[in-house]
C-alpha cells in the first residue's frame, strides 16, 4: 500500500506520504496522494481481496484448480452489462456502470448455475465448470456482435474492459464496499463446509453437510465478489486463479486459514502488479489487468506442468 501511495509517474517521499494522510499537507505531492493514489489504493485493496477470495470458493465447490470468475463466465457477464448500459441505456460513467456490471455478473451466474443444475445429478462439479466455460463463450460472442455494430460503444467500453484501477474515486468505494462486505462474511461463515466439499460429494454428505446448498451458498458469495470488484475495476485475470494457490501453498487446504489468507494476498498482488505498471514505461501506464496476465499465462503454465507430472507419477 505503501508503494502504490508512493510511486507513479513521480515518486513521493514516504514521509510526504505520511503528512498528505495524517496531517492534510498542502503540497502539489500531498494533493496527488488524497485525491488520486489514496481512491486508486483503496479501491485496488478491495478488488484484489475480492477476486482472491472469489477464486478460491469456486475452486473449492467447483474442485477445479484452474477455476476462477473470468475463466467460470461470471467476469464476462459484467461485461455484457456495462455493453448493454452503454449502447442502449445511455450509461457513460464508471460510476454509472457499477450497478449494471453487478447486475449482468449475477444473471451469468444464475445461467450458469441452472444450466449445471439441470439433468441428472444435480450441479456437480464437472457440469459447473463445463457450464461456466460454455455460458463465457456465450456472453463473449454477444459482447461482440453488440460492439461490432455500434461503434461509439466499443470506443467507450474498450476502456472500461481493459480492466485497471485508474481513475477511480472514493463514490465507487461507498457503492461496492457493502456487496465486498456481505460477500467476505457469506464465504467465510461457510469455510468448513467448502472443507468437506473437498473430501467429495459423498463424504460431504456422510458429515451431514446439504451439498448442492454449499455449493449455491458458495456460487452466491463468489458472484456477489466478482460483481463488486469487475463492476469497479473492469475485468482483471489470473487475480482469482493464481493466489488461492500461492495462499494453499502458505497454509494449507483448511479454507478457515486459506479463505483469509487469500484475502490478504490478493491485494498484494493486485497492488504490486499495478506498481509494476505504473513505472515499467514512465511516464504513460500498463493496465494492471495487463501486468497480472502477464504474471499470470506462466504462472498457469507451470501450474499445469505441475499438475502433469503429479499425475504421471
């Protein structure tokens, strides 16, 4: 936090830092720090929270290690919605695209979950996951065919889906906080049930847990996470696929430890990659979205490799 308040296209001494937060200096640097770093910050915190946090319950219902709300088909739901407000509701403003980002992301996962749920056997983990791929794939090509036919649409929302914690401001805090909130308290009252979902289907059931409860319980907290924080930064990859990981690796699979410490690393990360970008091509900026996909694609990479030698032995 203390990097992405410090440095940017200009560095301020921490110590500037300290006295723009604390004791309102009135510097050109001290104004920089309140009314942008400081908003940008924030903001970065509660995504990165968010989408880690996110990511880990859909790999934890799903038991899918690569799952996570852009891979599911959850991000490219909000994206429909902020298409939709642009070109046809009139909607230009980041603050404008909040509630239908949220809403779209919410419908997608509604689909999603009834598509999985349909049939014989009921929303398993295999189906999910086959659904949350197919519905992406879905709303992608309608995001498309809606941008390729209106052309003030695409120029206006090729900004928003590059997907960067830029230009925000403290309004779109006080609009995404209560769904963060609501979402991390749902999630976490949950943790010892998504530990039983990883022991299967059966055993959970053998521990007295209701499993498709868990796992709707789980899709709901997801979604209303992934909502805030692609309603509030855009679409930002790999955040919600990497750190549940990093975060298992560092604690273990017991999800009472690994849900917070998600929630912790995935702010860091989002941060650093975001600090990464401001100061890698001074004095214009990378995308954070940009500079996690970057760290992302090997990270998957060596995941996968992983994953293959594991089974080959």
């Amino acid at each position: 936090m203390l990097l992405s308040l410090a440095v940017g296209s200009r560095a301020i001494a921490p110590s500037v830092v300290w006295d723009a937060l604390l004791h309102g200096g009135t510097s050109d640097d001290a104004r920089v720090v309140r009314s942008l770093r400081l908003p940008r910050t924030v903001v970065g915190v509660m995504v990165g929270a968010a989408l880690a946090v996110a990511g880990t319950v859909l790999q934890g219902i799903t038991r899918n290690p690569i799952a996570e709300p852009g891979i599911l088909g959850i991000s490219q739901g909000a994206s429909l919605g902020v298409v939709c407000a642009i070109a046809f509701l009139g909607v230009h403003s980041l603050t404008g695209y909040v509630w239908y980002a949220f809403a779209g992301a919410g419908l997608a996962a509604v689909c999603i979950y009834a598509v999985a749920g349909s049939g014989r056997g009921g929303a398993s983990p295999i189906k999910l996951a086959l659904a949350g791929a197919a519905m992406n794939a879905f709303l992608a090509s309608v995001v498309s065919a809606v941008l390729t036919t209106d052309a003030q649409a695409l120029d206006e929302f090729r900004f928003w889906d590059v997907g960067s914690i830029a230009g925000r401001d403290l309004t779109i805090v006080g609009q995404i906080w209560p769904f963060l909130l609501a979402g991390l308290l749902l999630v976490l009252a949950m943790a010892r049930g998504l530990d039983a979902l990883a022991l299967g289907d059966d055993i959970a059931r053998g521990l007295g847990r209701n499993v498709a409860l868990l796992r709707a319980t789980g899709a709901l907290g997801a979604t209303v996470l992934t909502g805030a924080a692609v309603a509030a930064a855009g679409p930002i990859a790999f955040t919600g696929l990497a750190v549940p990981h990093m975060a298992r690796a560092l604690v273990g699979p017991a999800h009472r430890w690994l849900l917070p410490m998600a929630a912790l690393l995935g702010p860091v990360m989002l941060l650093l990659a975001d600090v990464l970008g401001r100061v890698v091509v001074r004095p214009s900026e990378v995308p954070v979205a940009v500079m996690t996909a970057l760290a992302g694609v090997p990270f998957l990479i060596v995941l996968v490799r992983r994953k293959k030698a594991v089974a080959a032995a």
